[in-house]
C-alpha cells in the first residue's frame, strides 16, 4: 500500500525583504497578506506575499509586479499607496508591501448591516469614483471595482485597493489575452463578459461601481445565479430590477445616477470619472447644506412723492420684516430737488399739450365740424389754382314809391239841411 504525500508549503521567515511580519490578515488566490512592520522607517504595512507554487509563473509574477508598479504610479487619499515590491533573496518569495489600513473591506460590513443607507453609500461611491479618476488621469483602468477591493479606515474613510487587474493603457504588452474575460462576474461589464479587453477604459471601471453601488443600497448584486456564465450572460441582456422596488426610500435622483452608471451601453454611461463625480456631488449637495438657514434681507419698499409742481422725491420705507443685525442699517441719503428740471418738466407738458389742442382745433376747422362759424374749409392743396373770392353783389337802386293820384271826388247833391223849429215854452 503506497502513501501519497502531499507537500506542505514551509511558513515564511520572520523577515521578509525587510519587514517583520507580525500576523495573518487573509489569504487570496495568489498569495497572503500580513499585518508587517518595514525595519527602516518603522512603520506598520501590509504585505501580499506571492503564493511559494506561484513563484515560477512568469505570466503570475509579472501581474504581481503591475499591480505594484500601479499602485505605486497613483497617489491619492482614496487608493491604497503602494511602497514596495521585490524577491527576498534568502526564501525567494515575492512580496509587494502597501499601505495599511486599519478597517475592514466593504464587503464584511455588507454582510453584517445587509444594506447601507443612501446618503453613506453615496459618500463611498464618491470617494472611490474620485479614485477613477486619479487612475483615468494616469491611463491606468482597475478593472475589478468590487466591495472586496474597498477598505475602510478606522475613521470610516473608503479606499480602493488590489490592482492586481489593472490595466495601463499606455503599454502595448497586453496583460490578459484578447477574448479572455477578466473581472468578478457579479460586477462586470457588457464589454468585459464579450473578452474586449483591448477597448476597455474607464466607462468599464463606472459600470462595475454603479453594481457595487446597486448592493450597496438593496443588499443583493444586480444579477443572480448558479454558474458565473449565468451571471455573465445577464450582464449583456437583462435589466436588473429597479432599485426603488427592493428600496423604496432610495431618493429619484440617486436611482436615476444609479441607472446610468449601469447602461448597458458604454456611451450611454457617464463618460468620463470626472462626470459621474460631479453628479454625484450634485447628488450629496442638498444635505451638506447647513439646516440654519440666514434670513433673507428683503430691500425696503419705494414710493414716489410727488410735493408742489416741479419738485419731486423718493421716499424709502423700510420693511416690515426685521433685518438680520449682521445687516449694518443705512439711512437714505437726502438729495434736494432740481428745481431747474422740474420746471422744464412741466413746461415741455405744457407744449405738448397745447400742440395736441391746437392740432385738434385745426382738424376740427379743415374737416368743416365748426359748421356754426359758417366758414368754408379751405383748399390746401398745393396744385389747386388760387380763385378770387367771388365779387359782392351791387346794391340794386331803391325803388321809391310813386305819388299816389289826385282824388277825384264826384259832386253828389248834397240835400240841404231842414230848418229846426223851436217851440216856444210857455213863460219863455
């Protein structure tokens, strides 16, 4: 009966390239990480040792190498800084030393809170899209944006680490091979799952923050499934469900953010790191607002006083509201009338109106509407020939009258006149 025997890798040295370990912090897929202190600055780092089995694949070695040479390009209070990389010589292990940070990954407090309320969520989405952009503007893309790879300080500031997937853009050597996917199904991009590793850039970086974003806010990734092909597969085709049906107290503008950030299509995402953090600080802007509003200075009212003709003036009323006491009280500054103006004033009022009277007057007359004065309206056309007024009437001579005829009488017999007889009283 034969025994097989399975080689257990020998624990590394106390020292390694110059720093002492001092305990485990957890273990990946290529290598360890150990809480160490560096011997010449005497300073606590974490250092990811490279896996003993690990240490003769190039293609493994070189990635160790651009992870460090990544980290160490980006200086930026969101990113793990990177220090060192080297080979010990004695053990021969690789080792890369970075920053340490003193908190646990996002992903632990996922798994204890279940989701994260949207105004704390927003400030780490924020923080690590100003990340994004450090790294855009150095040509570098992370590529596997995840909760596994944001840690938080003690104080609770987010920082982005493990760029063991960056890509530089300037480089022509290429990293993975054209075809191959490379990411964490949960959160990759459309163009990620079809292998275009040549054409990724930063929008690929956003697509996968905008999922870490979604599980930040529901408790669960966009998408679900057995096999990592399921996943993948629904990455190119299927719609996550929208994010205010599994929380309804996300607001409408952190969803629409959300939404875009997820496009399927890359120019239909923001397109460029900058953008998505404006958006997102328009997004956090109202809340940073200081609840103690200032009162508004409201300016007094202005009425016009009108005194004796030709004199005219402005008077300031202040307003009923009280002003803030920071706000220094100015009296009206007096100015006296300008007597000379307020006379021409009037006086160009008195032209008018006269010429508006007179105008009238004048139409009036043309238009022949004074018919009681029994004037013609006059011909004042230019062309129309000029006629004497027609000549007076000659008085006609009187007519006297004639002497009337002499009467003629004829003579009638005439009856002489009866004697009168008188009696004769008795006595008389």
């Amino acid at each position: 009966m034969s025994t097989s025997h399975v080689a257990i890798p020998a624990p590394p040295p106390q020292v390694l390239g110059g720093f002492e370990l001092i305990k485990k912090l957890g273990r990946g897929a290529m290598g360890t990480v150990y809480l160490a202190r560096q011997q010449t600055l005497d300073r606590l780092v974490a250092l990811k040792v490279l896996a003993p089995h690990l240490a003769e694949n190039e293609q493994l070695i070189g990635r160790f190498q651009r992870e460090a040479r990544a980290s160490a390009r980006l200086n930026h209070p969101h990113i793990v800084q990177g220090i060192d990389v080297g080979q010990d010589r004695e053990s021969g292990l690789w080792y890369f030393a970075m920053e340490y940070v003193d908190g646990p990954t996002l992903w632990s407090v996922l798994k204890d809170a279940g989701r994260i309320p949207e105004r704390r969520a927003a400030e780490i989405v924020l923080a690590i899209a100003q990340a994004l952009e450090c790294a855009e503007k150095n040509g570098i893309v992370h590529r596997d944006i995840k909760p596994d790879n944001i840690l938080l300080t003690r104080l609770g500031e987010p920082k982005l680490a493990d760029l063991g997937l960056a890509k530089v853009l300037a480089d022509d050597a290429t990293a993975t091979q054209s075809g191959i996917a490379v990411g964490t199904p949960h959160y990759m991009a459309p163009e990620q799952v079809r292998g275009e590793t040549d054409r990724l850039d930063v929008r690929c970086d956003i697509y996968s923050l905008g999922c870490t974003f979604y599980h930040l806010l529901s408790g669960q990734t966009p998408f679900e499934g057995k096999a990592a092909t399921l996943i993948m597969t629904q990455h190119l085709s299927a719609q996550p469900v929208p994010i205010r049906q599994l929380a309804p107290e996300v607001s409408d503008g952190c969803a629409r953010v959300l939404a875009r950030m997820m496009e399927k299509s890359r120019r239909a995402r923001f397109q460029s790191a900058a953008e998505l953090v404006a958006a997102l600080g328009q997004l956090l802007a109202p809340a940073a607002e200081s609840p103690v509003q200032e009162p508004r200075r409201t300016p007094p009212s202005i009425r016009a006083v009108r005194g004796r003709p030709g004199r005219s003036a402005i008077r300031l009323e202040p307003s009923s509201r009280r002003l803030p006491e920071r706000v220094a009280r100015r009296e009206p500054e007096f100015r006296p009338p300008n007597l000379l103006r307020g006379i021409m004033t009037d006086l160009a009022v008195l032209v008018v109106v006269l010429g508006v009277l007179g105008g009238g007057a004048y139409y009036a007359y043309r238009e022949g509407l004074l018919g009681f004065l029994h004037l013609p309206p006059p011909n004042l056309s230019k062309d129309a020939p000029r006629e004497a007024p027609p000549a007076a009437p000659e008085p006609s001579a009187a007519k006297l009258p004639q002497p009337l005829p002499p009467l003629e009488v004829e003579p009638e017999s005439v009856p002489a006149p009866e004697p009168i007889e008188f009696e004769q009283a008795d006595g008389n």
